[in-house]
C-alpha cells in the first residue's frame, strides 16, 4: 500500500514537471535555454509590482519640500538601486528653460512670462454647489486631477452656462458668458480660450473624456494656459481657473439646467509656483572593459511632477529597475557572464528629462547603440481589452534592435500561450512566465511600426536606434483611474524578462551572437520584403481601373522602399562585429546578403509587372517623373531653430493664433495623417542638422512616406509643409539643377587645324 501510494505521488510529480517545463524545440530566441531559465527564474513581477506600489500608490499633492530636496519617486528609486548593488547610482537635477509640468508652458514668450522657469502646484482646489442646494462637488486633496494646473489664486461665486462642446463659435450664439462659469464638453484650454479669453467667462468646467462610457468616473489630469494668447485683444486678461468633471458629473449638471433649473457654483484656487528643474536618476552595470559600447535602458518617472501615473509611467520605471536588479544579481554572482557593453538605466522627466541628461552626458551619448523603452507596461491586459505592444523602430532608423525584441516577443508570447497540437505535454503553456500572485492569462502581444510621443524619440533624434514597449489600449490613460489595481505581477514579470532578454542579448553579443542576430535580421528581412510586395499587388486589385498606371509606381515605390531598408538594417550588424576590423571588413562580411536584397527587389519588381499584365492585359507604364515631381525632388524642407510638434507647433503655440488661422492650420496640418507625422518631422529635422549628410527633398519625403505607411500625394504633403512654412516652423531650400553632362565627342581621328 505504500509503495502504491509513492508510485502514485512520483508520477504526479513527473506529470507536474512536464507541465511546466515542456521545451518545445521550435520555441526559441537569440540565447540558450539556460541562460532564459536563469532570468526567468530571478526576475520578479512581484518585487515590481512593490516598486510601483511605493513610487505611485495614488495620485496626490505634492509638498514644498519635495521641489527643494528630491522628489519622492527618485529618492526611491536611487535607494534601491543602491541597495541592488548598482554602479554609478546619482540623482541630478538640470535647469528647465520655460515651462514644464504645467507651469510656464501655457502661453507668452520667456521674456514677458512671469511664470517662466518656474512650475505650478495646487495647495487648495474646491468647487461648491450654492444653487439649487448647497454641497461641496469637488475637493483638490480628494482627486487632484480634477483641479486644471494653471488655475489663477481666487475665490468665485457665479451661474453656470452650458455651451455644449464649447470648441466652436457657433456653441456660444445667443449665450452671454461674461463674468460666468462655462460648462462645456470640450478640453478646457479650449473652453478658456473660447469662454475666458475671447468672451469674459471667469472660469471653466470641462467635462471631456477619452472614454466616458468604459468609466464615467475618471477625470483626465489637464491644465489650462497661464496667460492669455499674446494678442492685442486679451491684454489684461487673466487666466481664471479650470476644473475637471468626470463625465457624469457633467452630464448631472447639463441635466439641471436643461431643466431650467439655474445653478450657482462656488470655486476656490489657491496655488504656489515653484523653480523649475528637471530630476533624473541614473544607474548602470558595467561591462567587462572589452568594449566601449553600451546600451541604455529609459522610463520616465514624471510627466509633469503634477500627473502621477501608476501605468503611466511608474510601471516602466519599476520595470527597469527590475530588470537591472535581476541582470546585476545573475552577472556578480557569476550565473550569467559579464557582458562586453555597459547596461545602462535611466528615470526621468519625459522627453525634456530624457534631453537634458543626454547634453549633460555626452561621454556616454556617444557610446550608445541602443535603447530599449518602456512607457505603460504593467497593465493588467484583460481589464485593458488590451495587447502589449512592441513599436519598432522608424523607418529613418532601420536597425537589428527590432529583430531582437520581436524574437523575444514571440518566444513569451507562444510559450504563454496552451497550444492543441501540443496538448500532449500537458494542458498548459509550455514554459509559463507568471507572478507568484499575478493573473493567468496568455501574453497578448503585438508587433507595431513606430509611434512617438516618448523618450525613445530623443535617442532616435540623437542618431540612436529605440525601440519602445507598452501597453494598448489604456483604459484609464492620462486619468484619476491610472492607479496600481489596474495592474499585474504577471504582466510586470513578462515585461522585465523581455527587455532583460532583449538588453543582454544586444550587451553580450561577440562574433558569435552577432552573426545569431544577422541571421533573424536577414531572415525577417525577407518575410518583410514578402509584406511589402503583397502591400502593393493590393494597389492593384483595389484601386480603380483608371487609376491603375498611378497604382502601378506606387507598388514599385513601396517594393524599393523595403529593399532599401532591409540593406540598412543588415548595414547596422556592422557597430556589432569587434572594433578593431576596419569599416571596410565590416561591410565585406555582409556584403553577399546586401546582393541577395537586392535580387529580391529585382524579383518582387518583375512579379509586380507581371500581376499588372495580368491585371490589365498590357505591358505596364513607364515610370515618368512629373514637372511637379522634378520641383519636389529639388525643394529641401528643413525644421527651423529646434521648432517641433510633429506636424509643426504644440497647443501651446497654436493657442496664440486668432481662431480662424489656428483652423486652417489644423486643416492643413490633417492632409498629413497623424501615423506619418513623427516620421516626417524626423527627416524635417535632420534635414536642418548640418552633421547629417542625410537631405530628404520634399519628393523623398513623399516616396518615402508612401513606401512606409501608404500612398499620400504630393499634394497634401506640399499643404501641410507650406502651413508649416507660413508660422516659421520650417523653411526651404532649393537645390541646384543638376549639370547637364557635356555632349560626347565622336570617335574617329581628330581633323587637322592649320598646315
């Protein structure tokens, strides 16, 4: 009997062992089993999910000390990564010019702002209803989102007008606002602007929502401009104040007075503007001294010291505070070996932070090759409706990074998940990456072209390739509901091993692993090359007849655009081949798979000619360029003085036009899509650096832009640069005709002058 029951339980212990630790032998990434048991095995969604606990438990007020000492987010996160072991851990605080976390940012030039340099914080924020029946509706210490940073000190008693969106003109027709408060469903900088500024409204309540119906109850952390637009019109007025409602507040207050019922509200604002400075944390695992290159691994801690986000961004920053305590406790105890790059990890303020520390560390800049960023990777996926999301690289920066990350991607992501055709092993993932607390859930996962809007776009702009790596949708994004129960220790732990997977294989990488990562470029290179060429058959068989010779060179266009960035990439494998080969054996190891590239086009061309006889029963067209193609193609657009925005200028800049150029601009700024916009201000920019030989015409610009995404005609592109133009955000310049080659001489014997 008890040699049965030990046989029993011998079994069940082999059964729960080939459950969890069935290695299938088509899943694998760019390092050995070992090595990914060994990460897998330290890293902890757990211990991140504490970090992020600590960091951002809820949104709140911040105190005065905290603007003069350290701000609570970096003195925890540099005690930890002390206690972790981590070299070079430093706290350092940069001077921000202008505006930053809803301070000076909202309106007026340096000179003439009184709020330059500095930053705004709310102290006391409250709204009371007077009539019908008196009640406090909102208090600054309960919910600080719901209070507009750049809200004016004040105390208020006014009636309430509902001006609908509140966006336009014809929202305000037959409405006097004048010294009342504006209920309105637009932004509200919109509404202080339409209502404050232009028509004399003392204040706003704005009830907009990015997703009213998902969460009636969240607010959206929003602020309003410090002064008004610099126009002769809004001398002498003032700010007023903002609050946020959530939708259903608004919709109760609508509700009243549709009724007829007037209601009086109460708002009182107290305020205090502090210095403004950017406080970054860094931190960093030293390479073996073989090499002097590193890799750099960002989050951003702040956005605005108001918003506190425990997706955005708290959890990229405990993410990567993960992932260096998991890689430096395998490397010093000797379980994973040294690695030849430095690992380095920055917190900071977003974009502006990430800026600041790369002027101030140009020793390090220079020697970077990568980074790997997170921004909102700890949502839990299934309270989302959400997939984790990899942004590769643009196409102005083709690079292997991408082909590492999107390996380790796919690994996680079929080995979290229970596949039928292996059911045999077990009912279960074949290698479950889980929190010890965490959801079980499949990794949901997603493979995107590039997306800006964080600190990946700063290394980009700095010639260093980013990839960057998030959470979407987020359902209560730049929200009151961004708070730690909307996220996971299994999604945490899933992240941490990605970019840990992703940062040693890139860190470690000798000729060896080099040559492993070459070999999945090249691979998914061709399957890339495989996606344009079905991209552009659908030119054909979707487009009108008559409109078949234009789809015919936009499908060439694209089958060219991908060839030449499938060589760029294979071109980047060169920074990871030994320093000491000169550029010229780099290029020669893979000079063959540049060739193969190039065959491939040449092949993708013929079968795109071929489907168009097939398509059309004729020889396809000759590939002319247009009179209007050989201007563009010697117009060179180029960002003036450091201008951004993506299609030309932020709100803040935009608010300062009088209502009718600002839509026309909007207008204009639209003829470009959005998904476009941070590629075409990439080359905008590069077009100004003079260190950059790279000279995009406004021709380029289009076929290269139609290649990537797809086709937009010269048309619109020419609209929105010219718009650009006409608020000097960019300026042209024209490149000189090509000389026309001398007429070649006739062969024969040359005939005799004189005698």
């Amino acid at each position: 009997m008890i040699r049965k029951a030990v046989l029993v339980s011998a079994l069940c212990l082999a059964g729960f062992a080939t459950l969890f630790y069935a290695q299938e032998k088509e899943d694998r990434t760019l390092l050995s089993w070992p090595v990914i048991q060994r990460i897998v095995d330290e890293a902890s969604g757990d211990r991140a999910m504490h970090t992020l606990l600590e960091i951002a438990p809820y949104p709140r007020h911040r105190t005065k000390e905290e603007y003069e000492t350290k701000f609570l987010e970096s003195a925890t996160i540099e005690k930890k990564a002390k206690e972790f072991g981590l070299d070079g851990v430093k706290v350092e605080r940069f001077s921000a010019a202008g505006g930053f976390g809803g301070g000076a940012a909202a309106g007026g030039n340096q000179t003439s702002n009184p709020f330059a340099g500095k930053t705004w914080e709310g102290a006391v924020g409250q709204l009371w209803r007077v009539e019908p029946q008196p009640e406090k509706l909102l208090d600054y210490a309960d919910v600080p989102t719901m209070l507009c940073a750049n809200s004016e000190n004040g105390d208020w008693t006014a009636e309430v007008v509902d001006v609908g969106i509140g966006a336009r003109p014809e929202d305000y027709k037959d409405k006097d606002v004048k010294g009342k408060i504006v209920l309105g469903s637009a932004n509200p900088s919109t509404l202080q602007r339409n209502a404050v500024f232009e028509r004399g409204a003392i204040g706003v309540l704005s009830y907009n929502s990015l997703r009213p119906e998902y969460d009636p109850k969240e607010s959206l952390w929003e602020s309003i401009q410090a002064q008004p637009p610099r126009r002769p019109e809004f001398a002498g007025k003032t700010a007023g104040f903002g609050f946020k409602l959530n939708a259903q507040m608004g919709r109760a207050i609508r509700t009243l007075l549709d009724r007829g019922v007037k209601v009086k509200l109460r708002a009182v604002v107290k305020a205090d503007w502090y210095p403004n400075t950017l406080e970054t944390v860094f931190a960093r695992i030293p390479g073996d001294g073989s090499s002097d290159q590193e890799i750099i691994l960002s989050a951003h801690l702040y956005e605005g010291y108001l918003k506190q986000g425990a997706s955005d961004d708290a959890s990229g920053s405990a993410a990567i505070l993960e992932v260096a305590r998991t890689l430096n406790a395998l490397i010093s105890s000797g379980q994973l070996p040294r690695p030849p790059r430095t690992i380095n990890f920055l917190w900071v303020p977003e974009i502006s932070g990430t800026t600041a520390w790369l002027r101030a560390h140009e020793e390090i800049r220079k020697k970077l090759i990568n980074d790997i960023n997170m921004d909102m990777v700890g949502e839990d996926l299934q309270k989302n409706n959400a997939f984790f999301v990899l942004h590769r690289t643009p196409d102005t920066t083709p690079n292997y990074l991408n082909d590492v990350m999107q390996s380790v991607f796919e690994f996680v992501g079929n080995t979290n998940r229970e596949r039928v055709r292996f059911r045999a092993n077990g009912y279960a993932p074949s290698y479950p990456i889980r929190s010890t607390i965490g959801s079980d859930e499949p990794f949901y996962f997603a493979i995107d072209k590039h997306y800006g809007s964080s600190d990946h776009v700063i290394y980009l702009n700095n010639g260093i390739p980013a990839t960057q790596m998030g959470v979407w949708p987020d359902m209560w994004y730049h929200s009151s509901g961004d708070t730690p129960d909307k996220d996971d220790p299994t999604q945490f732990k899933r992240a941490v091993v990605l970019s840990a997977l992703g940062a040693y294989i890139v860190a470690s990488a000798d000729d060896a692993g080099a040559a492993r990562i070459g070999a999945e470029s090249w691979a998914r290179g061709e399957s890339r090359q495989g996606d344009a060429l079905r991209k552009s058959l659908s030119y054909l068989t979707d487009w009108e007849s008559d409109q078949l010779p234009l789809a015919y060179k936009e499908a060439i266009n694209t089958v060219r655009h991908q060839a030449a960035i499938e060589k760029q990439t294979l071109e980047s494998l060169q920074v990871l081949l030994p320093g000491q080969r000169s550029s010229e054996e780099k290029l020669k190891t893979i000079r063959p798979l540049l060739a193969l590239t190039d065959e491939r086009e040449k092949i993708a061309e013929r079968q795109v000619q071929e489907f168009y006889r097939f398509k059309t029963r004729q020889a396809p067209p000759e590939l002319a360029v247009s009179e209007e193609e050989q201007k563009a193609s010697r117009l060179i657009p180029e960002r003036v003085g450091g201008a951004g925005g993506g299609a030309g200028g932020g709100v803040g800049a935009l608010a300062q036009l009088p209502e009718s150029e600002r839509r026309a601009y909007e207008e204009a700024a639209r003829r470009v899509p959005q998904h476009m916009t941070a590629e075409l201000n990439i080359m905008l920019t590069r077009n100004a650096d003079k260190n950059d030989p790279r000279k995009y015409s406004v021709l380029d610009i289009r076929n290269f832009l139609s290649g990537e995404f797809d086709p937009l005609s010269l048309e619109d592109l020419m609209t929105n640069l010219k718009a650009q133009e006409n608020r000097n955000l960019l300026k042209f310049t024209e490149k000189p005709p090509e000389p026309v080659p001398p007429p070649a001489r006739k062969k024969g014997k040359p005939k005799r002058v004189g005698k």
